[in-house]
C-alpha cells in the first residue's frame, strides 16, 4: 500500500468523529426546540456519541490485535450506517441518546483501527509526520462537515442529516471492503477476552510516558469538547450568527487546525516530537488563557473568533506528536495502546463539558472551561511527559502490508 493511498484511506477514517458531530452542530440549537429540552439535554446528543467514540475503542482497539485490522473495521462501519438511520427516526430525545451513544461505540473503530494501521506502518519521527498528514485528510472533514451541515439546514431538519450520515456510513463500507489491505501479520496476533485486553491495558499503564500523554490527551478532550459543545450556542445565541455563518466560522477553524498538523509536519524531524509536543501544548494554554481575557472584557465576536482559530491551530500542532508518543513503546499493542489514549479524550471531555455548560453557555463559562483544562494540561506536559520522553529514539520503519 502506497503512502498516498494508506494517507487517503486512513485519513477519511480519522474522520468517523467529525462526521457524527460536525454536520449537524448548526441545527443542535433546532434541535433542542423541536424536541423541546433544554440546551444542556441537547448537548448531551453530542455527548452521548463521543462517549460511544471513546468507550468503543476499547471494544474495537483489543479486537483488531487479536483478529487483524480489517474485520473488525468492516463491521463497525456497517454498523455505523444503520444506527445513523436509527437516529434519523428517532422519535423522542431519549431514543436519540441511546441511538447516538451506540452509533458512537460502532463509529469507534474507523479511530483507533486508523491509528493502529499507522503504528503497524510508521514509528518515531516518520509516524509523527504520517498522523499528521492523516490531519490533512481528516481534517478537511471539520471543514467540510459544518459548511455542508449549514447548507442542509436551508432544506432539511436534523433527521435529515442523519439520513445524509446513513449515505456516508454506506459509502464507508466499499472504502474498506476494497482500499485497505490488512497490515497485521498473523504471527503478531494475539489471543483474545478479558484477560488478555486486562494484560494488555496494565501493559500500557505501566509505561510513564504513556501515562503522562493520557492525562494530557483527558484534560485536552475537555477543553475541546468544550469549545466543540458551546460554540454554536454562544456564537448564535450571543452573537446572533446564522448556522449559514457560524459553520463558516467553525470551518475556519477546522482549517487552523489542519495547518497546526502541517506545520508540525514540516519541523517535527528538525526538532523533535517532544519540544513539538511542549511547544504546542503551551501555545494551546496561551491561546485559552487569551480567549478568557476576551470574554471577560466583552470583546467583540471579531476577537473571539481569532482566539478560536489560535486554539485549534495550536491544538493542530501538538496533537500528531502526543499520539506518536503514546505509541512509542507498544507496537504490537498498538490498537490497545491507540484505545485507550482515545478513549481519554472522547469520554472525559464530554462527561465533563455538558456539566459545566449546565451552568449557561457564554462566552465566559466556555473560555473558562478550555482555559483550566489547557492550564493542567501543559503543566503536566512539562512536569511528567517531558522527563519520560527523553532519550526516545526516532527511527522510522518500512511500510507493511499483509494481503488479507
């Protein structure tokens, strides 16, 4: 498999995420009146499908050691199809949550099975510019998504996006029935069940380095699910943007952060993936510790915006490199390993973000949020990630390729 073609066909997997959250976020604010709830209760749709993201790679990660990457892959996406069809006829918000929270666990394996595939392929400094070219492919989805989210709006309601969503889990499917051959020899396969995924996550628990990223990868999944929870009510609501307009402005962003992972691209094998990693989770602080003084002072929705777009353009830039980090040490646990530092992200940060918005969604509560997660964040980049990261080699690895 070339690098272009595994960079295409991971990347669009990355993109499982964005597809389920970004091309309905214009309606979430429809989407609480038509069911009449309040705002918090229709956060939680979001909530519900990333905790599904998360706790599902724990499922998906564990089987795609035991089984290769493909099967389990395979049925997670078709099973992805069918449960956006599921929410689509939903007819109350409490069938919806449910509905969204499985269409998550299923969504889970085209995360953690992408990363996999990448560690199987790539390490050290080439794997950090492969997951960041991924950001290239996947990214593109946050932009994407809301703009075609925005547009649906001016002729269907959120069912139908969901329908939209169904379309896309089905095209998925002949993505990887046809484009993705199977990188996981039989012999580096391992036996399954309860022991062995316990064996394995003590495995990568006992790794410092790991550990340190895990924290790291919690308190930015708060920060972002904060962002990725209020933003079109507070840009809405208090800013009075169309959904037309605000997925322009969540577009935007989407593309700073496709950027960040370019430019980490370029400079990671100059400086390395830790001071990479360093670099951008202290510019991620800066950047939330800004966007507070902003909303404090009731700056205008010019400001707020540019604070935004710097927070995901740093986001951007230390991301790839906390993954490659985390992986290090666990290549033939690497779809364990991938599970549980994405399960860190997607289930903290949406557990905790509807809590805090319960309290209202501003301007204020929402920089405050990203601003205290991005403050123990790097505080524990420094202190914990970068003493366990040093002396890391930083070789690369040929491509690999089992032919299923």
């Amino acid at each position: 498999m070339s690098v272009l073609r595994a960079m295409l066909v991971l990347g669009v997997l990355e993109a499982f995420g964005p597809l389920s959250m970004d091309v309905y976020m214009p309606q979430l604010p429809h989407l609480a009146r038509s069911f009449d709830v309040p705002d918090a209760l229709a956060q939680w749709t979001m909530s519900a499908c990333m905790i599904g993201l998360g706790l599902g790679q724990l499922i998906a990660g564990p089987l795609s050691d035991r089984f290769g990457r493909r099967r389990p892959l395979v049925i997670g996406v078709a099973a992805f199809a069918v449960l956006s069809a599921a929410c689509a006829v939903a007819p109350s918000i409490e069938i919806l949550l449910i509905a969204r929270f499985l269409q998550g666990i299923a969504g889970s394996a085209g995360l953690v099975v992408s990363m996999a595939v990448a560690r199987d392929m790539f390490r050290g400094v080439e794997l950090s510019r492969m997951l960041s070219m991924l950001g290239l492919v996947s990214g593109s989805a946050p932009v994407i998504a809301p703009l075609i989210g925005g547009q649906l709006a001016l002729f269907m309601d959120w069912r139908g996006v969901f329908w939209v969503l169904t379309g896309i889990g089905v095209a998925l499917v002949a993505l990887v029935v046809f484009g993705l051959p199977e990188t996981l020899s039989p012999a580096a396969r391992h036996g399954g069940g309860f022991a062995a995924l316990r064996t394995h996550v003590g495995a990568v628990l006992r790794d410092r380095l790991f550990v340190a990223v895990l924290v790291v990868s919690a308190t930015a999944g708060v920060g972002f699910f904060a962002y990725l929870s209020m933003s079109s009510f507070v840009l809405e609501q208090e800013f009075a943007l169309t959904p037309q307009l605000f997925s322009f402005v969540f577009a935007a962003n989407a593309v700073a952060n496709i950027i960040g992972g370019q430019c980490s691209r370029l400079i990671v094998a100059r400086l390395t993936p830790q001071r990479v990693y360093l670099l951008g989770a202290t510019a991620t602080a800066a950047s939330t510790v800004a966007l507070l003084v902003l909303a404090l002072v009731g700056a205008g929705l010019g400001w707020i915006v540019v604070s935004l777009v710097l927070f995901m353009f740093c986001a951007g830039l230390s991301g790839p490199n906390g993954t490659t980090l985390a992986l290090t040490h666990h290549g033939t646990r690497a779809g364990t390993a991938a599970a549980v530092i994405g399960m860190s992200s997607f289930v903290v940060g949406p557990v905790v973000a509807p809590i805090i918005s319960s309290w209202g969604t501003t301007a204020v509560i929402m920089a405050a949020a990203m601003t205290a997660a991005s403050l123990v964040g790097v505080v524990v980049a420094w202190v914990a990630v970068r003493p366990a990261a040093r002396g890391i080699g930083l070789g690369t690895a040929p491509i690999t390729v089992v032919e299923a």
